[in-house]
C-alpha cells in the first residue's frame, strides 16, 4: 500500500518504489507532472490497479491517470483530477471510478474507459 502526503513535480509509476497498489493521495498530496508529456500517475500493463485520490493530480502532457490493464480510481469530495488528455483513462479490462468532484480532460475526456 502507497500513501503520498506531500507534492511530488514528476510523474509516477505504479509497481515501482514505494508506488503500490492501492494507492492514496492524501488531502495534502499533490502531483504535479507539468514539465513533460507523461501521465501523472501511470499504471502499466501487470496488474489491475487502484488509486484514491483525496488530493490534487495533475497533467500537462497526457492524462491524468493512466491505468493500461484496468482497475479502480476513487476521487473524493476534496480530490481533483486534470489531464491534458483525459483526466482519467482506463483501458484493457474492466475499470470503475466513482467521483465526488472534480475529474477533467482538457483536450479529450473526463473519464475515458476503453
């Protein structure tokens, strides 16, 4: 299990690190991936993955969070999720996400599940 709590400038990779499954971004955590064109949070293609978000993440270049092989994002009342692409794309099996506020795609989709 991963915790974030504080803000991190670049993006991360589920399964690598401290990055885990479930992952949890606190009311205080902040991802900011702004300086290249990757996800935000990236979850590639080993595992169906899981991330509660209750902080701010956030994407310049591609999309919010990227999950490749399914999975499950919560985004609570106090959570925010942006992607230059989609704020937050699921692909392969199944995906759910539940939203209690902000989850926005600027060039493409909200939530995309393919």
């Amino acid at each position: 299990m991963g915790t974030i709590s504080s803000k991190i400038t670049t993006g991360i990779t589920l399964g690598q690190g401290t990055y885990t499954s479930p992952l949890t971004i606190t009311t205080a955590g902040y991802i900011d991936d702004t300086g290249d064109s990757n996800d935000a949070i990236f979850g590639p293609n080993t595992q169906a993955w899981t991330v509660i978000n209750q902080g701010k993440v956030f994407s310049s270049g591609s999309d919010g969070i990227g999950l490749l092989h399914g999975g499950y994002v919560s985004n609570a009342s106090t959570g925010t999720i942006r992607g230059a692409q989609s704020g937050v794309r699921i692909l392969g099996i199944a995906g759910t996400v539940t939203n209690a506020w902000t989850i926005l795609g600027t060039n493409s989709f909200g939530v995309r599940l393919e």
